[in-house]
C-alpha cells in the first residue's frame, strides 16, 4: 500500500471521520494514535479526514507546517479542541453536552459521520495480530501494516526537509553508528526508568561499534555516559540546559520556541532511524514509533517486546 492507492482507498469510504490531532499530548503519542486511528478507519470503511489547524504543535497551518499532505484537511474552526472532547472517558456535564449537542451540529455542518472521541474506544481496541483486508490489498502483521502508514505519513515538506538535512551534517556523525534514546522527565510518572550503563551494555551486545548518537531529553544522561565510558564517542543534540522534558511545562511555551523543539526533535529521530541501530524503550512513545518507522531487527527495546502503548 503506497500512498496513492491510500488515497484512492481512503476517498472512496462513504462514511467520514474527522480526527483531531495535537490535542493535548505529546508529539509521538499524539502520532501514534493517528497511525492507529488510521488502520481502525480502513478496517471499518470510514474515510479519515485531519484537523490540526489548532494542533498543540501548530505553528500556522498545523500538520503541514511540518509534513506533506497525505489526506484531506477541515481548517474549520467548528474542530477547534475547546468544541468537542477527544476522550470519552471524560465523563461530566461539559462532556455530555459536546458529545450531545455541539458534536452533532459539527457534524450536520460540516457533512461528517465521526469525529475522534466517537472511534477512540475501538481503535485503541483494535485487534493487534494479522491484518487482512483482501478487498484493499492488506494482509500482514499489525506492526508491519502500521510501519507502512508511517511511511504514508512522515514526509517532511521541503522547508522543514533542508532544515532537517543542514542541521544532520552538522553533526558530523560517522557512516555507521548506534542511537539510543533515554527518556527521563515526566516518564517516571508511567515507568520505570533506566540508568544510562543499561543502554550501552544492549548496545554492546549488537554491536561493536563505538559512535554513540544520544537522544535524551535530560543531559544529564550524557555527562554520566561519557564519564563512565571514555573509549566511547558520544554524539547528542541534547542542549546542556536540558533537564527532563514535562509535557505541561513544554505546553506553556510560545509557538515559536515549540517551534524550535520540534525541529530539534524531528532532526534527532532521523539521525537515529539511519543508525545502524537503535537501543530505546518501547514503554516511551517515541520508541514506539522507532519501533514502527525502523526494520524489526534494528531496534532494540530493554523493556520486552513492541506494544501498543
């Protein structure tokens, strides 16, 4: 499935869904569930549509500030986040009298059938082993069916593409090393974290290299790796300020500086995806993705097998 005939598919469904994106979690969580949320639409032969005009991640436009068009967009500000809720768990009167009253006159104005808290349940539920959708041309394995709308989806636009490119070479990295990813911040909150030594034995483990690319949102994690591993050359983007990301604090920040962050975000994960391989955790949503947009066998989680998170 290429992304032609995604489109052609995806046009083609009567039904039609308008999925809020960039709500109010963070970047690859909110991703993830895109991916997700697309497989569900194709499995029931619902039309996916983006609203992101208001995304936490928005800049001007929303998705393509960043990223090239893959499926139709609503700009209308009827989708704006404060109109509609996106969990349906989020039982209370303000919840009720979006879902009752203002979703169904978004959806007789706007000519749609779902919006994203009436899928939710189900895509989250979605049955995660073989897919097969022989009238589509899709049959595999759940991950191998999502990497493939990875591959539909994360196209950068040519502004955010030189950006990404310029800042890459400026690394000087060599041909072949190894990525890890170490979370900290707000993390601990859902997990157990794990001392940086953890990372570099797993990475010894699959390889002798020596050139580490270091992803971490707390550098700290790099002062400990390059003191206790002196043979080793650790290359990071990681600012020294860094001290854990909190999604609530990253929140709070202006356009602009999200802005940037998520430049330096999108420049660290396509210098790990070209690593000869990769250590992360697949209990952080960003190595959820790694998990999806990387070959099986170059990534490397030390918390079990990749999952639905």
């Amino acid at each position: 499935m290429n992304l032609e005939t995604y489109k052609k598919t995806n046009e083609a469904f009567k039904l039609l869904c308008v999925y809020h994106l960039g709500v109010r979690s963070g970047f690859f969580s909110e991703y993830n569930n895109m991916v997700w949320a697309m497989l569900y639409c194709l499995r029931c032969g619902i039309g996916f549509t983006l609203a992101t005009r208001d995304a936490n991640f928005a800049v001007k436009k929303g998705w393509q500030d960043y990223f090239l068009p893959f499926c139709p967009e609503r700009q209308s500000w009827l989708h704006h986040r404060w109109l509609h809720p996106r969990f349906p768990k989020e039982h209370s009167l303000k919840f009720a009298f979006q879902d009752k009253v203002l979703c169904d006159l978004i959806k007789q104005i706007e000519k749609v059938d779902a919006l994203t808290h009436e899928i939710w349940n189900g895509m989250r539920r979605q049955h995660t082993g073989l897919v097969d959708l022989p009238e589509l041309g899709i049959h595999g394995d759940f991950r191998e069916i999502v990497a493939r709308l990875v591959d539909i989806t994360w196209r950068f636009n040519p502004e955010t593409q030189n950006i990404l490119d310029t800042r890459r070479a400026a690394l000087n990295l060599p041909a072949r090393y190894i990525g890890i990813h170490i979370r900290g911040g707000d993390k601990r909150k859902e997990s157990e974290l794990h001392d940086p030594s953890e990372y570099i034995e797993k990475a010894r483990a699959i390889s002798g290299l020596r050139d580490i690319f270091v992803m971490s949102d707390d550098h700290a994690n790099i002062e400990t790796l390059r003191q206790r591993y002196p043979d080793f050359r650790f290359f990071t983007l990681t600012p020294q300020t860094a001290a854990g990301y909190h999604h609530r604090k990253h929140a709070r920040k202006s356009k602009k500086e999200r802005h940037e962050e998520n430049l330096v975000l999108f420049t660290e994960i396509e210098t790990m995806r070209r690593a000869e391989a990769v250590v992360c955790t697949f209990t952080s949503n960003l190595g959820v993705f790694l998990g999806m947009a990387m070959p099986t066998e170059k990534c490397h989680a030390l918390d079990g097998e990749w999952r639905v998170w």
